[in-house]
C-alpha cells in the first residue's frame, strides 16, 4: 500500500535538505515541494500566521511510520505539522513505484 506525508517547512532550503536525506535514506520516493501556502494557526495562545513551504513526500506504508519520525528528526520547528496516511488506491504504476521502497518489487 502506498502512503502520503504533508509537512510544511519555514523555507525552501529547508524543505529540500529534508527531501534530499529522505530520498537518500530510501525513506521516500518523492518529495513535492510545493510552494509558498499562508498558514494561520493559534499556538501558544495567539492566533499568528506564517508563509511555508509545502512538501508532499510520497512512500510505502509499511515504512509510513519510520518516514514521518525520520521527518520530525529533521524538522527545524520544535513542534512540526506532520500528517501521514496510507493511501489505498494508487494507480498500478505508483504502487509498484513506491513498493520498491519497501523491497516489494525488484
């Protein structure tokens, strides 16, 4: 099964450094980086806004749970949005993709 995992970074150079260790350490497929998204959110008690760099990384599930862990490790925020899903319903193409991954496919 493939999965998917958001997160949102202070700046591009951020963002890529991450995507380029993931993608070295096999823990992702792809990152996405997305652009600039205006993130309005209340923490510590105030609301506040920032401008982010989206990335979307692309994986296999059965290591969803070390790639978002590799990801908060990496992260530059102390306390980093980071969302992970499986995803059920990939095309054929995406899934034998992202099994390599995770040695499903040779």
């Amino acid at each position: 099964m493939s999965a998917m995992i958001w997160a949102p970074f202070p700046d591009h150079e951020a963002a890529r450094t991450a995507a380029g260790i993931l993608l070295d350490e096999k823990l992702v497929a792809c990152a996405n980086i997305l652009g600039s998204v205006e993130s309005i959110f209340d923490w510590g008690g105030e609301r506040t806004n920032a401008a982010e760099i989206g990335v979307l990384f692309k994986t296999d599930a059965t290591i969803l749970d070390q790639a978002v862990a590799r990801i908060e490790d990496l992260h530059p925020y102390k306390a980093p949005a980071i969302l992970g899903w499986r995803a059920d319903a990939p095309a054929r193409a995406t899934r034998d993709w992202l099994g390599l991954l995770a040695g499903k496919i040779s």
